[in-house]
C-alpha cells in the first residue's frame, strides 16, 4: 500500500511517499536533491519487499537541502508509521566528494548492519569501493546523529552515501528535475543483495 503526505519542513514543502513492506526499510531523505536516491529506494524495497519512505519537492526547480538530522519531525504522520514498522533502516544519500568518487561511504549506528550491507556492495568492485571504517568517512557523511532518521528505528540503521555515479546515468548538467533518474542497474542489483542479507539477519542491532 502507498501512502502519501504533504508535510512543511522549516518552511520547505515535501512530499513523503510511503510504500509498506517488511520491517527493513529504505529511506530517501533527500530525493530531489540528491539524484537517483529515491528511484533507488523503491526499486531496492519494491525487489525486496521492504518498506519505503521517499521525501521529494515536487516542481521545484532548486530544492531545499535540509540536513538529516532536522527531518525527524514529530509532524510527520508516515514518517511515525515507518519508524514503528521497520527494524532497520537503510538511507540512501548522495555525495560529490572530488577526492573520492569512487567511494560508497556506509555510516550510521548499525555498525554491524553496515559491514553486512558492504558484503552485497562488494560486488561493485573494482568500480565502486564500499568503506565500513567510519575514521574513513567524512565527518559530514557518517550518518550517527542521534536524531537522523535512519537511526531512530528499533535497531538503527546504515545510511548509505553514494557518488553521483553510482546514483544515476543522468548527465548533472541541464538535469530536469521533474524526468526521473535511472540508476545504474549493477548499483539497483548490489543493493538488493545487500538488504536481503540485512533481512536474514534481522536480529542484528548497534550497541547502545
């Protein structure tokens, strides 16, 4: 079943589309300005039969980034209902990191949750190097906030970064925001592999 709800954020209008599923959840806090993150979240959680939560702003040509950690408002009637559903949380991002464009940084506080999700990326090697090791993720890209969202389900979760390659096959210039992305299908595949081990094993949770 797909819900949807228009919710004002700091001023900022969103539109959040919740699809239920199972109790692995895939969030996309971020997806108009973050290309491809929210068509990776339904298509990861439509193959997985997991949950998914995407909050885009619809028509507007320059949206509004709003820091992850100020999106957990307690307003948001279908973010409450996925944060009651899911076990876990993986929360799809996207990065620009010249120095690091190969690199597909897996933070927050499910620790073990992020090194099992790394194993399924792992398959995108050479290309894309999944990095577990938060001394090596950019402070900005760790994801352990206590208030982001990926962190409030029962057993955390893994927010998931990724280079602009590895989100879509869309040119960055001239990009209509209102034409969807099309992520790259290795990328859709990997992912896939990595919730379903997350699904297995659900018992797993962060120390705290």
């Amino acid at each position: 079943m797909t819900r949807t709800e228009l919710v004002e954020i700091e001023g900022v209008r969103l539109l959040a589309t919740l699809t239920t599923g199972g109790e692995i959840g895939l969030l996309a806090l971020h997806g108009s300005n973050e290309g491809g993150t929210a068509e990776l979240a339904r298509s990861v959680a439509e193959r997985c039969g997991a949950t998914s939560l995407v909050f885009t702003q619809p028509g507007v040509p320059e949206p509004v980034h709003i820091p992850s950690a100020r999106m957990a408002v307690e307003h948001c009637a279908l973010l409450r209902v996925f944060l009651s559903q899911v076990t876990v949380a993986v929360s799809l991002h996207g990065h620009m990191r010249r120095a690091t464009p190969r690199s597909i940084f897996l933070g927050g506080a499910n620790r073990p949750a992020a090194r099992l999700l790394a194993s399924g990326l792992s398959a995108l090697r050479p290309e894309f190097d999944p990095v577990t090791d938060l001394a090596e993720i950019p402070a900005g890209l760790r994801g352990v906030h206590a208030r982001n969202p990926v962190n409030l389900p029962r057993r955390g979760g893994v927010q998931v970064e990724l280079p602009l390659s590895a989100r879509t096959r869309t040119r960055r210039s001239g990009r209509d925001p209102e034409i969807p992305d099309n992520p790259p299908r290795p990328v859709v595949d990997a992912l896939v592999t990595g919730v379903r081990l997350l699904a297995a094993k659900s018992v797993m949770h962060p120390a705290r």
